[in-house]
C-alpha cells in the first residue's frame, strides 16, 4: 500500500485540479492520496468524485495556517466534518487575512519597482479562495522577474524578505481543539522543517498531546533531512503519536516533492481512521 498523507491542488497553492492531482496519484501508483489544501475544504468533493471514478481513495482532509508565539506552523486536520461552524468561521477568518494582505504585498514590490500585472495575477489565482504568497510568486515568475518560486521566496516572501507582510493564523492549540471539536484527527506537518524546530521543541510537543490530544506528527517530509524524520519517528512512537509521511505536492508549484516521495505506513492510516470521531 503507497499511502501519501499531505497534497495541494489549485484551490489553494498547487498547480494541478484537484481531478488532475487525483489521477496524478494513480499514474504514480498510490492508493491512497489525502488532499490537504490550505485553510479550505472546496476542492475535496471533486476530488472525492475523481477517486470513485479513478478507483482511488481519497481522504480529506486541509492544512491550517496556525502559530506559535507569531511564527508560522501548519496543522493537517484529517476529516474534520466540513460543515462545522466554529472551525468554518475560524478559516475564513484566516483565508480573509491571507488574501487581505496581498493589496500591501504588491503595494511593497511597487516599491521596490516590481508592478505585478492585475491580469496575470487573477489568472494564477483563478478561483482559489486562499491566496497567499506563492501565487504572486508565480505571477513573479510569469512576469520574468524570478526564475521560480524558491528564488521568488528567497528575494521578496520569506519572512525576514522586503515583500513580506504578516497576517492572523490561529493559535497551534486552538487549532487543534477545533479539528477535535469537528471530529477530525490533528496531526502537525513538518513539526522540524524549515528552522521549525525551534518554535515546536520536544517538551512543547509533549505539552500538545497531555493538554490538547494532538495525535500525530508528520516525520517523513522533504523539509526533515533523515536523521530528523528518525527522531521525529522516535518521538512518536514515546508519546503514542502517529508518524506520517507525505510528499506536501504542490504540483509544479514546488520543486522536489514529487507524489509519494515520503509514505505513511498502513498500520498507522489505520490507526488514524481508528481515530476518527466521525
Ligand atoms: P502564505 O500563506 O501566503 O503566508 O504563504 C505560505 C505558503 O507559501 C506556505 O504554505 C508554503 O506553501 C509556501 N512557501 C513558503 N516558503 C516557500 C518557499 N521557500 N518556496 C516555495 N513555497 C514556499
Ligand atoms: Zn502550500
Ligand atoms: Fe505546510
Ligand atoms: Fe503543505
């Protein structure tokens, strides 16, 4: 069984329909593929529907902008009942500040002499309702300002980056609960990526699961060089969390994380769908 936990379609930030990511993850022999789009559940009824037709299963799910003391963390909740109105109205509340902020990101790159073009933009963008920086580092990209999304983070989005504008994300805690409340299964993406580490040490970890039940942690990820994702593995199996494994595919959004890079053993999706309170 190829089981890859993590994926974006261009409802949020990857690059393929959530059909075309469906039929994608059968050409690359899984049999089960989650969606989880940034912040908003619209792409996984097309993505259901694929699956039935493809014979590939599907598991819904989305990836949470949250935060730790203002640094940014990401919480995949693996079926959380979409209807819920306290999660809905926190995701809209973040999809509304990720969005909001953009006018402020191009009014930063006007300055520093870049003028994104409307059009090309609201073509990236198409009918995603969370956009966010790698969509104008596309446009970036379109424009011939930036050879891709990487050099486009690197000059202008990352954090410390001239075109960067910060915006609300939810507390990593409340965002758990939230998941729960909805009978979802919470499991936090690449815990150790990307100087992450800091913000989520062992002990914080540790408080996460005595006080709010986190269940998982993903440990195989292209951002935990291995010697991470065997700690990260480590970890787990001392607190009883779930370790995952997921390639976070953005299509041609991001480079190196080709569908099922990393995997999730059977036992452990298992245990996860053992967990669903729905
Ligand atoms: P935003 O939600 O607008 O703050 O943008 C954050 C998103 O940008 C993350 O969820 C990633 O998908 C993406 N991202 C962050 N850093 C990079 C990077 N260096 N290269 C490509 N994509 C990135
Ligand atoms: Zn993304
Ligand atoms: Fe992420
Ligand atoms: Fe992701």
């Amino acid at each position: 069984m190829r089981i890859d936990l993590h994926t974006h379609s261009r409802v949020s930030d990857g690059t393929d329909t959530p059909e075309e990511l469906v039929a994608a993850a059968l050409a690359s022999r899984l049999d089960v593929v989650a969606l989880t789009d940034h912040d908003t559940f619209d792409g996984l009824a097309s993505a259901e529907a694929a699956g039935r037709e493809l014979g590939i299963s599907v598991l819904g799910g989305i990836e949470i902008s949250a935060q730790r003391r203002g640094r940014s963390v990401h919480l995949l909740g693996y079926r959380p009942d979409r209807q819920d109105p306290a999660l809905g109205e926190e995701l809209r509340r973040v999809r509304a500040a990720r969005s909001g902020r953009v006018p402020q990101m191009l009014a930063a790159l006007a300055g520093l002499g870049i003028v994104v073009d409307t059009e090309v933009l609201a073509r990236i963008v198409g009918a995603s309702p969370s956009v966010g920086r790698p969509h104008l580092a596309d446009a970036l990209v379109a424009q011939g300002v930036v050879a891709d999304r990487n050099e486009a983070f690197a000059r202008y989005f990352d954090d410390d980056g001239p075109a960067f504008v910060p915006r609300y994300s939810i507390d990593l805690p409340l965002a758990i609960d939230l998941v729960h409340d909805a009978g979802g299964v919470a499991v936090l993406a690449h815990p150790w990526g990307r100087g992450r580490r800091a913000d989520l040490p062992e002990s914080y970890i540790e408080y996460l699961v005595e006080n709010h039940g986190l269940d998982g942690i993903e440990a195989a990820h292209q951002d935990h060089d291995p010697a991470t994702t065997v700690e990260l593995q480590a970890l787990a199996a001392r607190l009883g969390l779930l370790a995952t494994g997921s390639s976070d595919y953005h299509g041609t959004g991001k480079t190196g994380h080709p569908l099922g890079v990393h995997l999730t053993a059977p036992a452990v999706l298992e245990e996860l769908l053992g967990r669903l309170g729905n």
